[in-house]
C-alpha cells in the first residue's frame, strides 16, 4: 500500500467521469470483474495502464488520478523543432499568473554535475526554445528520467520548471525536481515534497509504489524547483 495514492478516490472519479453508479458497472466497462475493482480499494493499488488505456483522452488525467483541475480534457499542443507533443499543466498556483503563448528554454541536464550547476551556468546547456501555448512563466524544461512517477511522468517526458531559491517557499504536495548528495553521489529526483517525520529533512514521494519514500537532509539539497508542466508525447526532429 502507498499512502500517498487515494484509489478509492481514482475509482470514484472514474465512476463520475463514465457517469457510472456501481463499482461493477465501472468493472464492466475496464473488462475485469467487481472483485478486482473492490480488491484495488482495498490494496490501495490499481492497474493504471488498464485504466488509463481505457479512458484515452477523454478525461483530464490530473483530474482522474489526483483530483486536480477539471474532468474534460482540454488538449494544449506543443509544435516546436525539438518536442512535438501534448502539454499537461501540473501544477496550478491559486493566485493567477500571467499567461500567454511564450518560449521555454530546454536543458540538457545529463551533461549538467546537478541542478545548481545547470541553474548557474545555463546557456552552457540549452539545446533550444520549445513553444508552450498558454503556459504561465517557467525557468526552462529538461527531461526526465525513470519511471518513479508513472503514470503522470514517463522516462522521456519533457518537465517545465520554475527554480526556489529558498526551502520556506516549498509548497508541500507539489512535484519537484530535487538534486541532492548522499555519501558523495549525486542524486537528481522528479517527486513529490512533503513533510517528513525527521526534523531537518524533506520526504521524497513517487507516485510509482514501486519506489519507496525517501527521507532528505535540507543540507543534502543543492537545488530544487517546482514542476510546472510536462510535454507527455513528444519527438525529436
């Protein structure tokens, strides 16, 4: 069981966004029987490639898996030289930033040490603008790596970023790109931030219950900035 994954509440916006009433009228429609719906409430665990296969694009998937934003899918496209794809806005301020057609910068992180060094010496490793239609302002894009947050991210998705230049402006909940040292490794991590237990440190959360939480050191972190949106699909030119 993951604690940072609400099955049931995925279950039931599946069942609102078909408008469906039974747990076997959703089990119905997936292909798999109640049991397994009822089992998946109770492990706190789902078949996400099962669902998402079903719904397509016919809900938002924020909004299915997490709870955020609205139920219809509102596609946004990118259409630039080095991504083609769709966007999905990952976090959504309450206080309304500006927004408008605008150009993000995108990073080659892999030849950057870490994020502090990328964040210092950034025309170092751009490898261009990507247009983003309708997005608010964002510090650049690199790509992600690893699966610790399937299905949301996937290994060669594109992630938007703004930096933080303090740990008192980390917002609890949100997704980050974290990098960080243990026992003189680098470390670069796309997770979820929330409240640890240990005083001093930050918990690290995948939504993939693959990967166990991690608990951080604040003197650990080198750099850090929330994740503002990803390209889901994409192709190099």
């Amino acid at each position: 069981m993951d604690t940072n994954l609400d099955v049931l509440g995925i279950i039931k916006r599946a069942k609102q966004a078909l408008d469906l009433k039974k747990d076997s009228e959703l089990a119905g429609y997936l292909g798999v029987s109640r049991a397994t719906v009822t089992n998946w409430g109770a492990r706190n665990s789902i078949d996400f490639k099962l669902l998402l296969d079903k719904f397509g694009n016919k809900v938002d998937y924020n909004w299915l898996l997490l709870g955020k934003g609205n139920p219809v899918h509102q596609p946004r496209f990118c259409e630039s030289e080095l991504a083609q794809g769709e966007v999905d806005i990952i976090h959504n301020p309450k206080t309304p930033e500006p927004i408008d057609d605008r150009s993000v910068t995108l990073y080659d992180i892999t030849a950057a040490a870490n994020l502090k060094t990328l964040f210092t010496n950034k025309q170092q490793y751009a490898l261009g603008k990507i247009l983003i239609p309708n997005i608010s302002v964002c510090d650049g894009a690199v790509y992600v790596n690893g699966d610790s947050m399937y299905p949301i991210l996937k290994s060669g998705d594109i992630i938007g970023y703004k930096e933080i230049s303090s740990f008192e402006n980390v917002i609890y909940g949100e997704i980050y790109l974290v990098s960080f040292m243990i026992d003189g490794d680098e470390y670069l991590a796309v997770k979820y931030v929330n409240r640890s237990d240990k005083e001093g440190h930050l918990k690290l959360v995948s939504y993939n219950t693959h990967h166990e939480p991690m608990d951080i050191p604040f003197a650990s972190i080198n750099a850090m900035a929330i994740v503002k949106f990803s390209i889901r699909r994409h192709m190099m030119m």
